[in-house]
C-alpha cells in the first residue's frame, strides 16, 4: 500500500482527545493505514487554526459525521466496510455541509471523475505532494467557510423576513403579515384579492397554519378548474344514483373540510345559481348532497380569493352583491411584485436556492442579471420570477446566472417605471439616496468595464479622483477583478 510521507517534526496543535477550539475548523482524516493516518494528522496539526480527527475506515467516519460537525473530510479511496466512494455518496445523500477531498494509491481517470461527480473538492493520488496537500486543504476550507457563511446568511433572511413561508421586506407585506396574525384568531371569512402570481394561496395558508384551526385539515378548490356540472358535486358531495356516473355516495369538499378551512380560489368564476348555494352555506354552515334531502352542518372556515375586480363583475350582473358582502368581511390585498421590488433579491436567492442541483450551491445572481430582475414590470409577479430563476438556473453553466441565462422575454422587456416607484412610507431622503446609490454603482461597473478593471483609466473616464474612486469601489464592494478578462 502507497504511504504518506512523514512530515518533518513539528510542534503538536492538539492531543489526540482534545476539543476544538471555537474558532479551529475540525477535519476528518479518514485512512485504514495507520502509518498514513497517523503521519497525515501531524502535518494538518501543524497548522493550529485546525483540529484533526481520525477514523479508520468509512463507517466509522460516517458515525462520526452523524455526531459531530466537520468542514473537511480527506478519506482514503480503498477501504474495508465502507469505502471513499461509498462514504462520498452518503455525504451527498444525507446533504452534509461538509467538503472532501480523495486521496488514493490507485488514482485512475475514472475515479478522479466520479468522485468529483459526487462532489468532492479535489481528488490526490499517494504519496502526497505535501505543500500541494496544503494549497487544496486551504482552498477547500475556504470554499466551505464561503457555503457555511452563506447558509447562515440564507437562514438568518429567512427568520427575519419570512412569515409562515412568506418571504418579504416590503412594508406593505408586513403590514400583511400583521393582519394575517390578528384574523388567524378568529374564524372570520377572509376574502384575498390580487393579482394572478402574487402568493394569494400561500395567505390563505399562513391564515390556517396560525389558527387554532391549524390540526384540522385546509382544503384547496380552484372554482375556476371545475365545470359548472361538476362544481356542485365538487363543493357539496352527491348520492349514489344522483347522476348517472354518481355510482357510489362521496363527500364534497365543505365536508372535507369540516373542522378546518376550505379555500375557494378564483371565487370569481363560480358561475351565479351556484353563488345562491354558497351564500347558504356561509349564512348557516349546512347544505344538502346533489341528489340527497339531509342537511349536513360543517364547522369550517371560509377563505376566497380572486384576481378580478368583483365590485366590477358585480355592476356587469356577474356576481351576487350579498355574496360578495358575506366574503368581505375581512379583505387582505396583496400587492403586485412591481410595488415591492425590495423583495426581488430576497425571493431570487429564495429560489435560487429551492432549484439548487443536488450537492451543488445554490447559483449566484451576477449584478448584471439582477439589475434585469429590478426593472422588469413583472406581470406573472412571483410566480413568472420562480420561473424565471428556475430556467436560469438550468441554463447557467458556472456557479452565476447572467442576463442570457434570464427568459428572452424578459431581457427585452423595456425598462419598467416601478423602479422608481414612491413609497410614502417612508421618508423621502432615505429614497432618494437609494436611487443616487443604485445609479452610482451601475455607473462605476460600467466606466470599470470599460476600463477592463484598470482603477487608473477609470478615474479617467469618470472624472473623479482615483482615491476618490477606490473609495467608492470599496464602498459599493464592487470586485474590479470581475472586469479584467471583459
């Protein structure tokens, strides 16, 4: 079997048992040889910002991995129980934030390829070059150190701004936020009103999820799926022998729902003699099965929602005024993407996560592609951006998506007003150093690319001092090393 070679002495950062400091990064070796193991932990050891542990084979090393957190693995390639490969593919089948690197005496293309397949950092072939271990276990922790932030960064975002899986900074949403907390208390009916995209059933399902309610079951209909031969059946349940497909007695969906919350979408679409059937049920919470004569109570909560202008479908004849009435107890609007567009870089990293590949982080949005993202007027709102995100992250083939990884659609789109848009909420020097910002940082990337990241011919170009330059550069963390290769 191919051997390390031993390191020259060195003092030891750590005893065998020691515990981690709180700023060391802990690494795994894992090596059946014990020669190798030892020799291997000694060199990592002689740098003291990290604590090495051993195992000596895959299954150990996955025990430990289960107890304990880790930011390097460097495992052996043949080994008895488990071995690296294995240990490799059940780290990405369990999704643990952990980074490995292959070391082997039997490297061959093929398995330099699989394994980094199955996501490992770097793959070393015995005996290691040992200022060529070094440079990878560096890159490698700080790659991971990267994630880690990352990660910490997505999760602290998503407890600030998310609200029953809601994810928003927008004033107007937190007001929203607000609403839903105080009528989830309650079994008032709920009428949503917003545009097709705007996350309508997500409210209606934070509004179950914070009630008392929340153990019973939350029952969706989209009124506008069901023909109206079938609506009624649908809603209210029918007998066996009530129509001719009617073979055996089903349950509705108010029945369904009984001890929860039912949830009809595009209320707008019921067609009207059967709004007259559901006025009924909001006034007295029973009805009858088509083809049956029993009257069947429920204990269930309303909540509707539509992307139509009732009051106007109301004055064309097309919706019962009393129903609407009955809906609108308490009305929550949502408002379109293109009024909140300080959510958009929130929501992008959102999905950009969600469509992640398996193993892989998450994509990164380059300001370019972002600065798209901002000034699109967004008619689908969240739902065309999911899309969006998810068709970029498909199409991109590095670790960013660009302007060409958006929809065509979208990058041809002309610049929306939106960006631009007053918020009297809040004070207006505040938005207007926003806008001065936003301008001054796309103004900079673009005299530096012109530049192809040379500081000096920037200044030039702008007019403005060099240290004056670099201190805005600083300011706006734009990396002019992004701009060299233009």
């Amino acid at each position: 079997m191919s051997t390390i070679p031993a390191p020259q002495p060195t003092p030891r950062a750590a005893k065998e048992d020691a515990p981690a400091a709180p700023s060391k990064r802990r690494v795994l070796v894992v090596e059946d040889n014990e020669t190798n193991r030892r020799h291997l932990r000694e060199l990592l050891e002689s740098d003291p910002a990290l604590c090495v542990e051993v195992a000596a084979n895959g299954s150990e090393a996955l025990q430990a991995l289960g107890e304990r957190p880790y930011s390097l693995v460097i495992t052996d390639l043949k080994m008895p129980h488990l071995s690296g490969m294995q240990l490799l593919e059940e780290v990405q089948k369990r999704r643990l934030p952990v980074a490995v690197i292959v070391t082997t005496g039997y490297g061959s293309i093929n398995d330099a390829v699989q394994a980094m397949r199955l996501g490992a950092t770097d793959f070393l072939t015995k005996p290691v070059d040992i200022d060529h271990l070094r440079l990878v276990v560096g890159r490698a922790l700080r790659e991971r150190a990267m994630l880690d932030e990352l990660t910490a960064l997505r999760e602290q975002l998503h407890q600030q701004y998310s609200f029953h899986h809601i994810l928003s900074k927008s004033p107007h949403m937190h007001a929203v936020f607000e609403l839903i907390g105080h009528v989830a208390q309650t079994t008032t009916t709920v009428l949503i009103e917003g545009e097709t995209g705007t996350g309508k059933e997500l409210v209606a399902r934070a509004l179950h999820g914070a009630s008392p309610r929340a153990a019973g079951p939350l029952v969706a209909v989209n009124c506008a799926a069901l023909p109206e031969t079938l609506l009624e059946s649908e809603l209210f349940g029918h007998e066996k022998g009530a129509f001719t497909s009617a073979i055996n007695q089903r349950a509705g969906r108010f029945e369904m729902a009984n001890g929860g919350t039912i949830f009809l979408d595009e209320i707008g679409e019921v067609p009207l003699p059967m709004q007259a059937k559901l006025l009924r049920v909001l006034q007295e919470r029973c009805f009858e099965r088509v083809g049956g004569s029993d009257t069947i109570e429920v204990d269930v909560r309303v909540i509707a929602a539509t992307n139509k202008d009732l009051r106007k479908l109301i004055a064309d004849g097309k919706f019962r005024e009393d129903l609407y009435y009955r809906l609108n107890v308490v009305k929550i609007e949502l408002p379109p993407l293109r009024d909140r567009r300080e959510d958009i870089p929130l929501l992008a990293a959102h999905f950009t996560q969600k469509y992640a590949r398996p193993g892989a982080p998450p994509k990164q949005v380059a300001p370019e592609a972002m600065e798209v993202l901002l000034r699109s007027e967004w008619p689908g709102n969240i739902r065309e951006l999911e899309n969006a995100i998810e068709r970029a992250c498909v199409t991109s083939r590095d670790d960013f998506i660009r302007p060409e990884n958006l929809p065509p659609d979208l990058t041809r789109r002309p610049a929306g007003k939106g960006l631009l848009a007053v918020d009297l909420s809040r004070p207006l020097p505040e938005q207007l150093a926003e806008v001065v910002a936003a301008f001054e940082k796309r103004y900079l990337r673009k005299a530096l690319r012109k530049a192809r990241g040379h500081v000096g011919r920037a200044a030039h170009i702008t007019g403005i001092a060099r240290r004056t330059l670099s201190a805005k550069i600083a300011q706006h963390k734009i990396d002019t090393s992004e701009f060299k290769g233009d």
